[in-house]
C-alpha cells in the first residue's frame, strides 16, 4: 500500500468508529434518559406506566410507616397539590425524614403506587432539589389561578 | 480590620493582574523589552497579595471571626482546628480564593521555571495567565468577595458541613484544584504559541512536564475524591457520574490525550495544530467544570447556594478566555502545519489512536452530563441521564483504547513491520490470555464474557508495559537503562492496567446485601461469618453518635472488630453515616447502619468488595508515573535535544 492509501484506510476506520459509537451512544441514551415528574403530574397521568422515572416532592409528615422489623416501608410524596404514596424497601439515604424533600427513582404500578428502586435526599437540611422546588411552585401558582377563578 | 486587609490585597492584586495580562503581551507585540520585563515582577507581587488575602481568611477561620460573614456560614467555635483550616475553602468564596490561589502559585512556579525560554515567549505566557488571574479576581471581588462582614456579628458560627468533616475533604480540593488550575499552564503556551504565530518541537518539549504535572494532581485529586465518596456518602460506590465528577473527569480525558499528543508534536513534529487544540479544550474543560459546579445549573452533592448573578459571570469568563482562544486558533493554527506524514504500524498511529478514542470518551460524557441542561433550557422536561448510560458507552472508546496501549508501546517512532511489533508482543499476549481466562474462574467460581474480557484487558496491559523492563533487569542489561520518563510512561500504564482489574473484580464479584438485624444476630458473607454484637453511644468532639459493634470472623477465629456509627453533628443537627471498614489490598468488608426499624432491629448495610483498593492504588501508581516522567532530566537541559530524523537509533525513546 502507498503511505497515501494507508492514510484513507486509517481515516477511513476512523470515521467508521466515530458513527459507530455514536449511533450505540444515541441508542444508550435514549433507552437510559430517566424523566422527572411531579405528583401532580403522576397524578394526572402524564407519567409512564411501566417505565422508571424520577418522582420528587416533600415526604408528608407522620405518612412514614414500617413494617415493624423489616426493611419494607412506604410514605406519601406532595407537592401540596396532590400526593403520591410510595413503598420502598432498603437502607434509607441519612437525610431521608418527613417534611423533607426527596427524589425516588422508580416504577409506577397500574393502582397507582410507585415502587421506589431507589430514594434521594440530598445532604444538607435546608436543601431542596431544585426539581421538587420548581414542582411545588408551579402546583402552587395553578392551585391559585383555580381559586382565582 | 484584619479581613479588610484580606479585601485590600485581592485589590491590588487585581491590579497587578491588569499589569500581567496586558504590557506584557503588548511588549511581545511590539518588541519592547521593558514592558516584556514587568511580567515577572508583577507575577510576584500577584502572588505575594493572594497569598495573603488566602492567609487572612485562614486566620479568621482559625480565630473564629464570626464577624465576616463567610465564616459564620462555614464554621464553629468547637470545630476541631485542622477542620477550621479546611474550612477555608469549604464553600463557594473560600474555594474560589484558593482556585486564585493556586493560580497565582502556578503562575509564580512557571515565572520562575521559564527564565531559559526565550523572553518574548515566557512574556506571552505570563501574560495569558495574567488574563486568566485577572478574569478569576474581577469574578471574586465583585460576586463572591469572601471578607464580607456581617452587620451584627453572632456568637457562634453555623458550622462546616459534616460531610466535608473529613480528612481526605481536607485535602481534596487543593490537590484537584492543582490540576484544574494547572492545565492553564499548557493552555497559556499554547496561546503563546499562536500569538507568535509560530510552533517548534522545542515548544512540546517546554509544554510537556507542565501538563504532565497538572495531569498528575488531577488524577490524584479525583481518585480522592472518589475514595471519599466510597467511604462517605456513597453506601460503598465509588464513581457516580455526577455531574460534578464528570466536570472533574472530563479535563483529565482531555490532558490525558494532551499529553499523548504532545509527545508526538515533540518527537517528530507532527499534530501540532491538534496538540494546541486539545490544550486549549482541556483548559476550557477547567472552566466549564467551574460554572457547572459554581452555578448551582447542576444537581449534585457538592453545588452550593446557587447565584445566577455567578452562573452569568463564569460563563461569560468561559465565553472570553475559551472563546478568544478558539478564534485565535482558527485564524493562526494554518500556519501550524506538519513536516511530515508517517506510517500505518508506527509510534504516530497508536497515538492518533489514542487521541481518537479519548476524544470519543470525553463526548460521550460531555453529551450526558449537558444534555439534561439543554433540555430543560429548551423546557422540553427535566431529565436526568442514568449510569448505565455512562458505564455502556465509556466502554465502547475504553475497550480497543486499553488493548491498542499494549501495542502502542512498543510501536517505534517512524514505523516498523507488524510482524516485528507482533512478534515482540506474543509473550504478554498469550500470559494474559491464559491467566486472564483461569483466574476469575480459580478464584471465584465463575466468570461472565465481560468480566474475563476486563482481567484479560488488565493483565495485558500490565504483562506488555512491564514485560520489557523486567527482561532487561534479568538480563542485566545495562547498555541502554531505560530513561525517567520512560519508567514514568510504563509505571503510568501499569496504573491503569491495576484500574481496569480493580474495576472488574469489584464489580463483578461485589456482594451487596441491605439486611434487618438486632444485636445477636450472625450471618456469612463471602466466606466470613459476621456477628452483630451490640450498639452503644459514643460522644465526639463536635457530635454524637450510636456506634455499632460486628465482629468479623474467618474459620472461627476474629478477623477484626468493625464500628460503623451514625453521627448526629450538634450545630446543624443533620445525621451522618461513618462506615465500618475492613480493607485489605485484596478485599474490603464494609458494613454501614442505617436506621432504627422499631423493637431493636436496625437496617444495615453489608458488602463485600473483592479488588476495589486496586482502583484507587492504580490512579496512584499512575500519578507517581506522571511525578517521575514530569522530573526526567531531559526537560530540564537548556540545550534542544537531537530530534527523531531517522529511524533505527531513536526506536528506544519513550512516548
């Protein structure tokens, strides 16, 4: 081969590499996007049925409960417009408690409970995921144009 | 008084800044030696005042001056003094003053270390840095000014996050920090470079121990960083893909493919316009990682009160610094042209290689980790991109790349037949084709495709990087010793041979298990049998805490005893989890408590980890490569270096 063949043939598998992995990276992140949604929107069903998702929202207080000597245990998530409730089973994160924010990654069942895979508080007491910060406002702002009308 | 002291001397280190970034330049521009002259004195003087400024603020920290507002928010009378230091930059000014800091400590390093470059040259450079500094300051004095005072001073502070409570927090952020700031270096010559419009090999052999250097703290300081959040807050992971370690990791794909480039542009001449890009991009990396981290636009554990007016600022900085560079660059880079091609198995192609699939690397992240951004800029949805697509995409680049460094190796500047290089790699081929094949199986029972792929990949790279130092040691050959850099180049590669195992086994043979237990209870795990003996409280310096009790046992007898504890930090009142862990190069048992469940029983997390110190040990290993290549003598001679013009005699050099 002439050097100048040899280049093509290098540039050429190159090429072929770079679309390789992209087109795989286009397909990996679609099938790995995890959407957010807010218990208002679960609520009115714009979340997916069988696919993971992120909920987020305040853990209402006193809605914790346990099976007493398992690791199963469910509580309520709101957005104080409307509310979700959802189990877990698992080692909670240090600053899951009520009255906090939180973010469960996890699947909706067709009644309506969301199974949790996994539960994020965020380590700092005054913190608020800006995602459930963001929800709540918006349930607030049309809770009050519902009133308003 | 004191802090306005702290306040004045960021002041006039500004100025000076001013003075770096602009006479300099323009003395290069225009041939006056005087105003060329000014860039080292004004380097100094820089560093003089921020150092001070940096030296303030500690004291404040240390002396409890609750009166300035940012150690009020950072910090506690009964803090211990080695986290009161830390303190310092345990938020968002104080880290901001120690990114100026270090700056201005590379600038005075390099302002020292340039005095045998040509003068027009190391003006430029300082100049750069000078622009650099100059922008970081502005940003500190009008957003993030960390002397503010409080109006009406309160008695006590409101104490440094018990997260960063920790002494690998303590040193985390200078040693990432070095690296993130160092690549300015490489950045500044390559600016330098384009405003003279002119590239020579001796302008790599000048970038390379500069870039090798920042590229050692990086790896260092984001394998500390990953160790603390394993033992932390991560419940036994070790890599999240955060955004904010993507931020991190990012740059280090970046300068890792810098340093490979360079090594090229050095050598034999060639990627130069490639080799000032990749600095310019890496550098830019830096700083784009500043605005995701500093802006608060990210979710993660370490963004901080976020403040748009910030966010503007550094992306504005981001625009200038990178944006000016690129426009620099594609109005000179065409002057930067080749002298040469080169041949298809050659040193040249492995390393273009290299590039390539590290290139490939860092979209991949760079895609996931924005693209949530955009998206919800775009206000189609708030998203979030999941590990599984970092961790099945990064392998897609990382596979061939691990298997072409073997080969890379040992490939010689200017080509050679395959039939050699193939000949010269059956050896450690094979070895690990075979060891790689019966160990998971010899030790663990099983294997899948994935985890022999992985072990195969490691082994091999560590058989072919070693195989000919250790030849040459049973030889005795002492007729050609292999140079500093070149046992930094093979010690670097051993490193990344030991991550990749590390990763596979821990991995692929981790048992993780949440259990509910009471005191009493014992169960097995990989082999030992651990006991549940019983909680008691335990009072800290500055918290409380209920501290469990497990024993670890192997065949009957007591390993160790281990002692996870919840703490409860007393000024913010927010609970803690303190692993309990076992390691052991080649293990690590970890056992964290979780909470309370009612009638005794506490939920617990067991786990055990074959191989992962291997992970952490490798960046090690790889950053002490970098320490020795970045000290070969050879940088250090003020005499140019015969270069590669024909074949045979320089086969031996490194890469």
């Amino acid at each position: 081969m002439t050097p100048r063949r040899q280049r093509m043939l290098l540039i050429g598998l190159v090429v072929a590499g770079v679309a390789l992995s992209a087109a795989l990276a286009l397909r990996a992140f679609q099938e790995n996007l995890l959407f957010f949604f807010s218990p208002t929107q679960v609520v009115a069903g714009e979340a997916p049925d069988a696919r993971l998702f992120r909920l987020g929202g305040m853990v209402v207080e006193d809605s914790v409960s346990r099976d007493p000597g398992s690791l199963t245990m469910s509580f309520v998530v709101t957005d104080y417009a409307h509310s979700v409730p959802v189990s877990y089973t698992g080692v909670l994160p240090d600053l899951f408690g009520e009255g906090q924010g939180v973010v469960a990654h996890g699947r909706l069942t067709p009644d309506g409970n969301f199974i949790a895979e996994e539960v994020l508080a965020k380590h700092d007491e005054n913190y608020m995921p800006p995602e459930v910060a963001d929800a709540i406002a918006q349930a607030q702002a049309q809770a009050q144009e519902n009133t308003a009308e | 008084m004191i802090p306005e002291l702290g306040q004045f001397a960021l002041g006039l280190a500004l100025c000076l800044a001013l003075v770096q970034a602009t006479l300099p330049i323009a003395g290069a521009a225009t041939g006056r030696r005087d105003w060329m002259a000014l860039a080292r004195p004004a380097a100094v003087g820089q560093f003089v005042f921020v150092a001070l400024a940096f030296l303030v603020l500690a004291n404040a920290f240390l002396n409890d001056d609750f009166s300035v507002l940012y150690v009020a928010y950072n910090s506690n009378s009964s803090l211990p003094a080695f986290y009161k230091f830390a303190a310092v930059w345990g938020g968002h000014e104080g880290s901001l003053l120690l990114w100026v800091t270090i700056l201005a400590t590379w600038t005075l390093i390099v302002s020292v270390g340039s005095r045998s470059l040509p003068e027009e040259f190391s003006a430029r450079v300082l100049g750069v840095l000078g622009i650099v500094s100059f922008g970081l300051l502005l940003f500190t004095l009008l957003t993030s000014n960390p002397f503010d005072r409080l109006l009406t001073p309160i008695v006590d502070g409101n104490d440094l996050n018990p997260l960063l409570q920790d002494p690998a927090m303590v040193i985390h952020p200078p040693i990432l920090y070095a690296g993130y700031v160092g690549l300015s270096v490489p950045f500044a010559f390559a600016v330098a470079a384009l405003l003279s419009g002119q590239l020579s090999q001796d302008w790599a052999r000048w970038t390379r121990p500069w870039t090798v250097s920042a590229w050692m703290f990086l790896t260092v300081g984001i394998a500390l960083g990953s160790w603390w959040a394993y033992y932390e807050l991560g419940w036994g992971g070790w890599w999240f893909w955060d955004p904010v370690e993507n931020a991190s990791f990012m740059p280090w794909l970046a300068s890792t493919a810098l340093i490979h480039s360079l090594a090229v542009t050095e050598r034999r001449g060639l990627f130069k316009s490639w080799t000032i890009l990749l600095a310019i991009i890496a550098f830019s990396l830096s700083l784009l990682g500043t605005f995701l981290v500093r802006s608060g636009v990210m979710i993660s554990v370490h963004s901080f009160a976020s403040d748009p007016a910030r966010g503007v600022f550094i992306l504005l900085l981001l625009t200038l610094v990178s944006g000016g560079a690129f426009t620099l660059y594609a109005v000179r880079a065409k002057h930067m042209v080749a002298d040469g091609g080169f041949k298809l198995v050659s040193r040249e192609s492995f390393l273009l290689l290299n590039n390539m699939l590290l290139i490939v690397a860092l979209v991949v992240v760079l895609y996931g980790t924005l693209s949530p951004l955009f998206i919800d800029a775009l206000g189609l949805g708030k998203i979030s991109v999941g590990p599984p697509y970092f961790n099945s995409m990064f392998l897609v680049p990382m596979l061939p790349l691990v298997l072409l460094m073997g080969a890379g190796m040992h490939a010689t500047w200017l080509g050679m037949s395959g039939e050699t290089l193939a000949r010269k790699l059956a050896i450690p081929a094979v070895g690990a084709l075979v060891l790689g094949l019966l160990l998971p199986w010899v030790i663990f029972g099983s294997a899948g495709v994935l985890t022999v792929v992985g072990v195969v990949a490691g082994l091999w790279i560590i058989a072919a990087s070693l195989f000919d130092p250790v030849r040459r040691l049973i030889r005795r050959d002492a007729a050609r010793p292999l140079t500093r850099a070149q046992w930094g180049m093979t010690l670097a590669h051993v490193g990344i041979g030991m991550f990749v195992l590390g990763v596979t086994v821990s991995s692929s043979y981790s048992i993780e298990t949440d259990r509910a237990a009471v005191p009493g209870d014992r169960w097995e795990l990989a082999g030992y049998e651990i006991v549940f003996r019983g909680l008691r409280d335990v009072q800290g310096v500055n918290y409380a805490a209920i501290e469990g009790e497990f024993e670890l046992r192997r065949d009957g007898t007591l390993v160790t005893v281990l002692t996870p504890q919840n703490r409860v930090y007393r000024v913010q009142s927010s609970p803690m989890t303190e692993a309990g862990i076992d390691a052991r190069w080649y293990r690590d048992i970890f056992i964290a408590l979780g909470q309370p469940l009612g009638d005794g029983v506490w939920s617990l997390r067991v786990q055990f980890k074959p191989l992962i110190r291997f992970i952490w040990f490798g960046a090690l290993v790889m950053a002490f490569g970098g320490l020795l290549a970045a000290t070969d003598p050879r940088y250090r001679s003020k005499r140019a270096e015969s270069r590669v013009s024909s074949g045979g005699a320089v086969s031996a050099e490194t890469g």
